[in-house]
C-alpha cells in the first residue's frame, strides 16, 4: 500500500502546540484516547474533533508544532484519526515527536499553496510524491533508519523489537 | 530541507554521512558534541549518538514512566544521570495534579534517583543550574522545550519529547543531528532600562520563529561579556522561540564567579569537587570557528520590545504600543522569574501602588530567598503584588493565576500563544520584567521611564 488517498484539512504557518493541543491539559490528559481527541486543535478550529475522520490528513506551512516538547500534540492527531501532517517545514521537536508516535510527516513547501480544507490528496511513499488538483509534487525520501521507527508505529515499538 | 532525521536513525547507524572534511574550526556546539560521541570532530549535518550527562523532567515524569513502562527495560540504565523537578503545576492544584506528583515521588523512589527537587524548590532550568546538576562542557536533554536555557553556562542541552526521553531513560543513549551554527555577535552595551529580554524579542521579531530551526545559536563578542549571569540565561533559553535546538556561549568569569557563589551555598559538602570537575571539563570554541550564519546586534541600538498576541515573533518596539489596555501582569518563568528581574520590579514599584494586580513567582525558592532579604517581597507586597509559590505557575496555563476571556496579561514569560495562559479568549504580551511593572503601576502598556 504505497499509494493512499486522504482528504485534507488546511491550516496556516506557525501552528504551536498551545492551539494544536492546550498546556492545561497536559498534566491531565496523557494517554486516555478520546480525551486527547476530544482536545485535538482545540483553540485553533473548534470543528475539527467534531467532523476528523480516519484517513485525514492536515497540511499547513511554516515552522508546523512550534512551542512546547509535548507529544499529546502528536498523540491527539493521531487518535482524532490523521494519517499524515504534511508542512512547509516542522519545529524539530515536533518533527521527533510525530515519528517518534508513528505519525507520518512530510516536509514539502511546494504543496501548500495548492490545496485546501476537503480536497483530496494522494500519498505516494514509494515514489516520495503528493498528488492533487492533478499536480503532483515531490518530497525528500525518509532515510531508511527513520522509516523503521516509523513503521514499526513508533520508537518504543521499535526499541522494544530490537531488545 | 534540513530535518533532525537526515542521514541516519536511531541506535543503528548508517555509513558515516558523505562529505565529512576535516574540520579545524569548531564551534562551541560542535566540540561538546563530539567529545560527547567519543570522536575526535563532528560536522553539521551528520547524525551521532550521545549519551547525555543529564536527562531531565519534570511534571511530565509520570507520563513518561507510563511510556518506559512498555518497554521490556526494567531499571532505568543510569538513575544518576535523571533529575527529575516538581514545578510545573505546584503545588498541586487539583487531586489529579496531586496524584502526578505521587507517581513521580514513587518511580523516583524505586528507580534510586538521587536528583529529585520537590515542590517549591523551583523551576527545573533554573533550578539544575543552581545545583551544580549541569555546568560548563556538559550535554543535557531534556522532555522540556526551553531546555537550550543551560547553554549559558556553557553546556549543551536541547529539548526532546516524552518518548524519546523514557528511550533513554531505557538505553542511557540517543541519537542527535549535529546542528548547523548561526553565531550572534554581540557589541557594545544595552542603554538604561533595556535588558536581554528586549534582546531576544528582537532578535526573534527580526528573524522569525524558525529563524533558527534546527540550529544551534551562539552567543559571543565583548557586549557579552559585560552580560550578568540572570540576564544570559535568559537569552539561551528565548532561543527555543526562534526554533534553535540548542543556544550556547562560552564561559568565563562571570560564569565562574556566578557557580562558585551558588553552589558554595547549595551543595557546601563538595562544591570544591564539583568546581574542579566543571574546570576540567569546560569546552571554548576556536576564534572564527566556522558558521553557518552570522548576525551582530549593537546592543546600543536595542530598545524596549514587546511582543504583541499571539505569536512571539509578533514584536513591536514598546513606543509603538505604549498605552493599549492592560488587566494583570505576571512576573515569573524561567526566562524572567530571577533575582535581577524582581529586583528591577521591586526597585519600580517602591513607594507607588498598583493600578492592576500583578502576580510575581520567584524562579526558585534560592531566589524567593535573596528577593526576601534584599526587601524585594515587601516592597512587592506593599505596593498591592501577589507572591506565589516558586515554579511555573500560570506560565503554560496550569494554575495560579490563569486568565479569565477577555483579559489582557503583560508577562515577562516566554510564550504568548493563544489559549498558552489557560484562556483562548485571552491576550498576552510578553516583555522586561520592568515594563511588567510599570504597566501594573501605570494601568496601560508603559515604559518605566514614562512613570
Ligand atoms: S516556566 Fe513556563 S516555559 Fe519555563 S519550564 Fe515552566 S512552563 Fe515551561
């Protein structure tokens, strides 16, 4: 399954972790499900937990999880159901912290400007390429070592297979 | 594109990346790194494994420890590397934040963590660096974004996220893109009344928030040195809003005088040792070691910044907003929450009263102390401000001092993201502590010159 096709949510650049999932929670929702997707972009598009299915992709600009380290960012994105965050660029931590959970993130600029919230968008890992609109638009490959840790859903899945 | 992943992964390490020439003109970064690695030099670009001196959290430990948890590691490989801080949310402000801590005081206790600071002693940045926990040469990473903050006394720290901590918690190692490094020149002095506060705001307005992703900024030039210890610390740790993954600046005797006085006072058993074993260790870059980019301020020429909501890089010179509406200010963090910071707002407020409530929260409880005996509190406390307990308090919206929708918050923190102080129908601005109070005591966004 190489090709995948998903339908997009589209924000804008510098999305922080403070609207992608609030600091009041983060002593108090961890690792509960539904509660880290009842939250998920809470103080950025209050429809989005409502109306996210499974499969949906968000794509946005610049500097994508800037801010806090913490990874209920990532978490509540992944269970609001989101496949994949494609962005202009990531803040680093975030970047770490989405592999890291088994959330795929592609960093391409060149797609941004070309699509918006309900279009649909196909994933090409194999040929590292994003479809939409008819266009398609390339990506640089995941080095091989990041892709395992991404495959096997994350870094403790993939730490605890090699022990 | 330049990504933390590019050229290698985790544990199991691809061939050596491409074009590693010989590199004779590191940086600061770059030769703790690789002496860290155990190699003789590194480049930017290249992955390496390091096993850091210094594993920090905090609040988050019992979050994470759920994570380590699933792995089939039992103990935790080096307890004597963790330290582990309570402060994010103390004291507990509701029987779930009470429990948190409990959880963490029991997996500490199991573990055998020796570096574990309880409720009220303070901020963990703050409060590792006046325990000696982190000094000059060090490698520190840390499940905290503001985690480059120990990059003034010369080490080097990044931020990481929870699983990457219980990861080495597990193994003790992990692996870490050398970063790039943009060097920031500093000439000349900040005027009256402007401090590194305005520095950063500027830098940060100047450069954007990713201004420096993935990079490692450099602090260096004589306008550095005339810098105090309470003022770099919060120019390492502002850089987490520029995107750097670490901030650093070589030592030097203000840093020496600043450890030997503090940690004569926290750890008077073996403060000697630990001042020997920081000297042996401390590292300082080659002159014109190579960079990736370069930028020098004329400290002169800085003014008093503010950054507007909701982004930190939305900053405006203060007389550009002068006189909009302000309800509450907030003097803490771990930015601006030190000794030099109350005592400016002390110093400010003496003699007049507050027209808006402001809440001050000492960075720890060794500066609760000092800002205590040198009459700060009182002075404080006797213009109409609240004293809360040492830690984070309303920083990331927690408790103590969360906003109600509509208010407007002047802070001397470091975020001011919507929704960051609890309350999306909010607006914070963030500046020097001194404009904090003198917007309390003037009721509207003022300059203390302008009192
Ligand atoms: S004071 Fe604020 S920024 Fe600093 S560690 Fe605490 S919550 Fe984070």
């Amino acid at each position: 399954m190489t090709k995948t096709t998903h339908r997009v949510w589209k924000y804008g650049d510098n999305i922080n972790t403070d609207v992608i999932f609030p600091g009041k929670y983060t002593y108090t929702i961890s690792h509960d499900p539904v509660q880290l997707a009842r939250h998920a972009l809470e103080d950025l598009d209050p429809a989005f937990a409502a109306r996210a299915q499974e499969g949906d992709v968000i794509v946005a600009g610049r500097n994508f999880g800037n801010g806090s380290s913490r990874e209920q960012a990532v978490t509540c994105l992944v269970h609001a159901g989101l496949r994949a965050v494609i962005a202009g660029s990531f803040a680093r931590i975030y970047y770490r912290n989405a592999i890291n959970n088994g959330l795929l993130a592609i960093e391409c600029p060149s797609i941004v400007d070309c699509v918006e919230t309900g279009d649909i968008l196909e994933i090409d890992m194999a040929a590292h390429e994003l479809r939409a609109g008819g266009r398609s638009f390339s990506f640089a490959p995941m080095p091989e070592e990041v892709r395992a840790i991404l495959d096997a859903g994350g870094i403790i899945a993939y730490l605890s297979a090699q022990d | 594109m330049v990504s933390e992943f590019v050229g290698g992964g985790y544990a199991k390490l691809g061939p050596p990346c491409q074009q590693i020439a010989s590199h004779t003109m590191p940086t600061l970064t770059e030769k703790i790194l690789a002496r860290a690695a155990g190699r003789k030099h590194v480049v930017p670009g290249e992955i390496v494994v390091i096993e850091p001196d210094v594993t920090l959290s905090h609040d988050n430990s019992a979050a994470i420890a759920q994570i380590f948890a699933q792995l089939p590691h039992k103990r935790v490989k080096f307890p004597e590397r963790l330290a582990i801080t309570l402060d994010h949310a103390v004291p507990p402000p509701s029987p779930k934040h009470a429990r948190n801590h409990a959880e963490i005081r029991e997996f500490a206790r199991a573990q055998g963590i020796q570096q574990f600071y309880e409720v009220g002693r303070g901020i963990c940045h703050q409060v590792l660096c006046e325990e000696g926990v982190v000094g000059p040469g060090m490698t520190l990473l840390g499940a905290d974004s503001h985690s480059p903050h120990f990059g003034w006394l010369g080490a080097f720290s990044a931020g990481i996220g929870r699983s990457e901590v219980a990861a080495l918690w597990a193994t003790g190692q992990l692996w870490l893109r050398v970063p790039e490094t943009l060097r920031i020149n500093l000439t000349g002095s900040l005027r009256r009344g402007v401090t590194s506060k305005d520095l950063t705001l500027a830098l940060i307005g100047g450069l954007g928030a990713d201004g420096a992703a993935y990079m490692a900024v450099e602090f260096a030039g004589e306008g550095l040195a005339k810098m105090t210890p309470d003022s770099r610390a919060a120019l390492t740790n502002m850089m987490a809003e520029m995107g750097a993954k670490s901030a650093c600046m070589p030592p030097d005797d203000t840093t020496w005088r600043w450890l030997r006085d503090t940690l004569a006072r926290t750890r008077p058993q073996d403060y000697e040792q630990r001042l020997d074993y920081f000297e042996a260790n401390a590292l300082y870059p080659v002159a014109d070691a190579q960079v990736a980019g370069e930028q020098t301020v004329d400290l002169c020429q800085v003014e008093p910044m503010v950054a507007c909501p909701h982004a930190v890089d939305n900053s405006f010179p203060l007389s550009e907003v002068a006189g909009r509406r302000v309800d509450i200010g907030f003097i803490g963090t771990c930015t601006n929450g030190r000794l030099e910071d109350i005592a400016a707002a002390a110093d400010l407020v003496s003699g007049r009263q507050l027209r808006r409530r402001l809440l001050v929260i000492p960075a720890s409880s060794l500066v609760l102390r000092d800002a205590a005996e040198a009459g700060h509190i009182t002075a404080l406390l006797d213009a109409g401000a609240v004293i809360g307990t040492p830690g984070c308090g309303p920083c990331m919206g927690n408790h103590m001092g969360v906003l109600a929708p509509g208010e407007v918050c002047i802070s001397s923190a470091n975020r001011n993201f919507r929704g960051r102080m609890g309350e999306p129908a909010a607006e914070i601005y963030l500046a020097n502590p001194a404009v904090v109070a003198a917007s309390c005591i003037a009721g509207k966004l003022t300059h203390p010159a302008d009192l």
